[in-house]
C-alpha cells in the first residue's frame, strides 16, 4: 500500500502542473503531455517519470490478471508447476493421446501478448527516456542514473524477450529507436546475451562508485517503487541478473559463463530473503479493482484446477508417505509421517515450506498429485494407494450394515457422503474397495472435492496454501535470492567456475532463504474476507487461516537435505538443483522456470520439468500472425524459426525434446 500511495503522489505532483490526465500512459509516454518543461516545472527530472513508469507495467516486475491466467491455464501444462488432474486420471473422460498447448487459446494469448509487451508497453517508455536524454546538454547527476537504470530494464526486457522467441527487434543502447527514424533490427540470443552482459556489468560499476547527495537521494527514493532508492539493492539485482544470464548461455558459451562468474566475486548480490526483483499489485493498483479486474489473485481464482501442489515438489520436501498392506495384493498410503503430527517439522525431517506453501487435504494430511497418466487399471497406482488411505479404516469396509461412506472434514466446513449402493443393491463387503476407489478416484478428477472452487477445505490432495498466494502484498518473484544460490550451486557442480562457497553450502543456503520468502508470505497475508482487497467468501475459513503453528528451524531441514545432496551424482545434484528452483518459484515465475528446463535437458539427458504427459512440450514461443503482414522484411528473416518444436540456441540442442506420446 505505501507504494500505491507513494504512485499517487507523484502522479498527482504532475497533475498540477500537465492537467488532468487520467491514465500514467499518458503522463509518462505522451512527449507533449510530459515534457522536461513540465518536470522542471515539478521539480523532478523528466526522466524520472520515465522510470517510475517503466517499473510499474504489467507483467513486468509484477504479475498481472491476464498473463497469469494464460500462464496457469496452458503455460503449465507443459511446465507442471500446478498439476491440472482433469489431464491426469481417466476417470474425467481424456484419453491417453496427445494434445497441443499451441491450439490452446490461452497459449496464443500468452504468445502474442509477451512479444507484443517486449516490442511496445515495456520499451517505449524507455525510448522516450532515451531521447529526452539524448537532447539535454548537461545531464544532471540524476538524469545520469534514470537512463542508467532504464538500460539495465531494457536489458531485462530483451532477456525476457530472447527467452521465448529467440531472434526479438532490438534497439541498440543509446538509440531512441523509430522516434529519430532508427528501425530495430532482429537480433537473437547469440548476439543479445553477450551485449547485455556487458551492459549491466558496466552500469554495476557506475553504480558502485555513485554518490549522491541527500536531496538527490530524497528524490531517487521518491521515484524508485522497486528497491525504495537503495542504490546498493540495484547493484544487487544487476549482478544477480548476470548470473542467471550467464547460467542461460552455459551450454553455448561456457567461457562466457566462467568469466561473469569471476566478475561477480566479492560483488553484492541477492543474499537475503528480502531481496526480491518485483513489486507487489497493491503497490499499483487501485485496491478496489484488484480482485475482481487487475490483480494475479483473479488468475488463481478463475483457475483453481490448476493449483494442486505437484508429487515432485512433495518428494524433494520428503513427505514420503508409508506404504501399508491392505490385504489381498493393495497397498496403501499411511500419512503417518505425511502431516499427522508435527515432529517431523520440528526435528528438520520434513521441509518447512509444507507448513507455510501448501495445505493439507481434508483430513490434514499432505498428497501431492501425480503428473503421470492414471489409467485406473492399477489397483496400486499413486492416486489408488492416496485413496485407499481415506477408507480402509472407515467401519464400512467391515460391518456390512453401514451403507454410508461419511468424507468428514475436521474443519466445520461440512460433510459429504458415499452411499454404498448400485441400482439400489448394497455393495457387499467384498465389492467395497473397488467401489469406494473408484467413486473417490472420479471425486479428485472431477474436481468434486473442491467443487471447482478456489480454497475449499474438502480437498482429497494438496493444494497450495491461499495465504501465501492470494496475497495482493505479494512482491511478484521475477528474481529471488533463493534463484542466486541455486545458479551458483549448479556453477559449482559442473565446473563453471570460482562461487563463493561449495555446491552444497549454496544448496542449503537457497533452501534456508526460500523457506524465509514462503514463510513470510503467508504470516504477513494481512488480507480477510472483509478487507479490499480480499479473499472471496466462497473461500474456507480453514483455509484463509491456514498459518504455521511456528516458524520451524529451516537451518535444520537444509543441513539434512544437503547431506542427502552430498550422496548425489554430478547429474543427480543438477537435477535437485532444479527441482528446488522450480519449487520456489512454482505458479510465480513461468518463465525462468521453463528457461531453465529448456537448457538443461542436454546436460540431465531428459526434462525435469513436470510436464502432464498429454502435452506435447514446446520450444519456444510462436510469434504473433500479425507480424507477417506489419513487417514483411522482418518475417522473412525470422519465419524459419517461427517453431514452436526448435530448440533455442541457448539450449544447445537441434533435437526437440519429446515426451513420452510424442
């Protein structure tokens, strides 16, 4: 809120003196509407405007309600980050045949709208900076560092950019683009990546010798919505963005990646689990038009199907359930060490984000949810074990007179029951299993146990906890410290060159901070049903209210998965590494996640993503059509690559990566 407040009063500064405009567009982009005669006449650098304006747009260094939605409904089908269970089990009526997420109108959405953002709202801004700046015959020592900082954001979209579409239009540094008649010129990740290295290096180090004065400070820190003015947060984030981009271009340029490495050496860099490269949607946007238009939380809202924690996310935080036999070749899943009790939380034996990301199922037990295809032909499979577990105690599967299956929740939210019947006959007692499996087996696929509906306590597996996500506070992760760690754990395994500590100290480490990040999430949710904005009514109590009893001792957790990780192959620790990344980042940031998979299926020999084994995996993203018939000469150099099944360069491979009904 102290953003959105802080927005405010800036935009209403500039009201004064350019009129009343009704849009930030219009204030920061308009040349005519704000001019450097306006902002002197504020009192502030043109400039100035230009940044805070760069920060705040949509699904740039925050999330957005409609990218978010296009990433949760079909982003994810191929990255698994949420398992969608309709695409999972037989029971909801797919066949085991491959589908494609490109015919998806939500991925088309998603295609066009990232290259569209890239190629207009997310650069513009900073071409018009760029002239302003190339007209002024003495730039101030503030107008000095705005265009310094909107290079290392130009720097960042076109990371963004060349991630998904490869060859993207570039504008070189220094050029204000077609505003002085320059046509950008399609460049692609071989030549953007080492560029924008160099770039960033170089604004690090201006940065590092920077000193203001206070009232230069005062007004850096009026206008800076991202790190609140704190030059030493931007020298982290700049040394922390080359390292991921020197991770990204590893497979191609190793020695690349080994000379940043040296570089970052006693550089500040993302360290603590407050060092975050996002801005949360309250910071800007109306409160009241968060939950019902702008905001990420409508995304979920609008899509909670997609919410259902992964089994692999639940593996690697060691909630392995106990198998026990049921008799006459079943087995099923105990929750005696999956939630029951809470000594494994307190003794470092279970991860201690299962308290603060993740909420249980209607008993309190924690499930995660499988991404592989459940035909329902095995009595013994993943999902048929989880069920079993909910009946095979129940004194239904004994007495023959009980005819009712009662699914109680032990959160008041309700009862819902199973009648024992087929065409008015009573199962005998000999049918129940097979009975009771399969009605519960359709519950889950059905999405019954929800009813569709975002945060119910009825859930039969796990979902991600509501507090944590649902959360309109949330600074959107589009680069966290728990990412850094990771990046220089896998740097170590692999040899790339000089880290700061050993693989499994970076390893602990990023374990500790993104249990810190998640924890703080969920305690500090300060929304209620009835604040704006809020949870839905339609929400459960228990889950709105679904906080950690404590905050656990992550320290603990962390030494015993690094012992774990000591025991690992070099191709094993790679591989974890990964699973951690994806896991702190999961329905937060689609798209480093799915970089980051995309380059390392060379070295691991297969995708460690959670692909839903319907889905055909792609690439890259396809361009908009519209290209085509807007820039002729542009689409005749880039359509051989308009594929969605070719590798990019920066994955190394000219092979596409196929899952299994490929």
């Amino acid at each position: 809120m102290k953003y959105y407040n802080k927005i405010v009063a800036i935009v209403l500064a500039l009201f004064l003196t350019v009129g009343c405009q009704d849009k930030l567009e219009e204030l920061f982009q308009n040349p005519d509407g704000f001019s450097k005669q306006a902002a002197d006449a504020s009192g502030v650098s043109v400039l100035s405007g230009y940044f805070t304006s760069q920060l705040t747009r949509g699904y740039f260094l925050r999330g957005d309600y409609g990218t978010q939605y296009h990433i949760q409904r079909s982003g994810q089908r191929i990255l698994g980050s949420g398992v969608q269970t309709p695409f999972t089990i037989a029971e909801y009526g797919f066949s085991y045949a491959l589908m494609d997420v490109e015919n998806d109108w939500g991925t088309g959405s998603f295609n066009n709208t990232v290259f569209n953002n890239a190629n207009s709202q997310w650069i513009v801004g900073i071409l018009w900076g760029q002239r302003e700046y190339n007209n002024m015959e003495s730039p101030s020592t503030l107008d000095e560092l705005y265009i310094r900082l909107l290079h290392l954001l130009k720097a960042y979209v076109y990371q963004r950019a060349t991630d998904l579409y490869d060859e993207v239009p570039y504008i070189a540094t220094g050029s204000a683009g077609a505003l002085d008649g320059d046509k950008a010129v399609y460049k692609g990740q071989s030549e953007i990546y080492p560029i924008i290295l160099q770039e960033v290096k170089e604004i690090e180090e201006y940065l590092s010798t920077l000193e203001l004065s206070s009232t230069e400070e005062t007004l850096f820190s009026a206008q800076d919505v991202l790190f609140n003015g704190n030059i030493d947060q931007w020298r982290k984030y700049a040394n922390s963005l080359r390292l991921r981009w020197a991770m990204t271009v590893s497979e191609q340029l190793p020695e690349l990646t080994s000379t940043v490495l040296s570089e970052l050496q006693g550089k500040p860099i993302f360290d603590t689990y407050t060092d975050v490269a996002g801005i949360a949607d309250l910071a800007i946007v109306d409160p009241a038009r968060l939950q019902s238009e702008l905001g990420i939380t409508r995304a979920f809202r609008e899509n909670p199907y997609t919410l259902r924690v992964p089994k692999k996310f639940t593996d690697i935080m060691n909630l392995v359930p106990v198998e026990k036999d049921a008799g006459n070749g079943l087995k099923y899943y105990s929750a005696d060490n999956v939630g029951a009790n809470k000594e494994g939380l307190k003794n470092g034996d279970v991860d201690p984000r299962v308290a603060y990301m993740i909420s249980p199922d209607f008993r309190g037990y924690y499930f995660g949810n499988d991404n592989k295809w459940d035909n329902g032909n095995d009595p013994n499979s993943y999902l048929s074990k989880v069920v079993r577990g909910y009946y095979i105690d129940d004194p239904c599967m004994t007495d023959e007179s009980i005819d009712v299956f009662k699914i109680t929740n032990p959160n008041g939210d309700g009862e819902d029951e199973i009648r024992l019947y087929v065409n008015n006959v009573l199962v005998p007692l000999s049918e129940r299993d097979e009975f009771l499996r399969e009605k519960l087996r359709e519950r889950v696929a059905n999405n019954d146990d929800s009813g569709w509906v975002l945060g119910k306590a009825g859930v039969m597996t796990s979902e991600y906890n509501m507090r944590a996500i649902y959360n309109s506070n949330l600074r959107y992760p589009t680069l966290n410290a728990a990412e850094v760690q990771l990046n220089f754990a896998e740097a170590a395994v692999r040899g790339f060159g000089a880290t700061p500590m050993s693989a499994r100290e970076h390893y602990k480490k990023a374990i500790e901070l993104s249990s810190d990040f998640w924890y703080d999430l969920n305690v500090n949710n300060k929304n209620t049903k009835s604040t704006v904005p809020g949870f839905p009514n339609s929400m459960s109590d228990s889950r709105i209210n679904d906080r950690p009893d404590e905050r656990y001792d992550a320290s603990m957790f962390a030494e015993k998965a690094a012992q774990r990780f000591d025991l690992l192959s070099d191709q094993e620790k790679v591989y974890a590494i990964y699973v951690q990344l994806h896991m702190n980042y999961n329905v937060l940031n689609y798209e480093y996640c799915f970089t980051a998979a995309r380059r390392l299926i060379k070295y691991l020999g297969d995708n460690p993503s959670n692909i839903l084994e319907l889905y055909r995996w792609k690439e890259r993203n396809t361009y908009p059509a519209s290209v085509q018939a807007s820039d002729p000469e542009a689409w005749a150099q880039i359509s051989g690559h308009d594929n969605y099944d070719l590798p990019m360069w920066f994955t190394g491979r000219t092979e596409k990566w196929k899952n299994v009904l490929e």
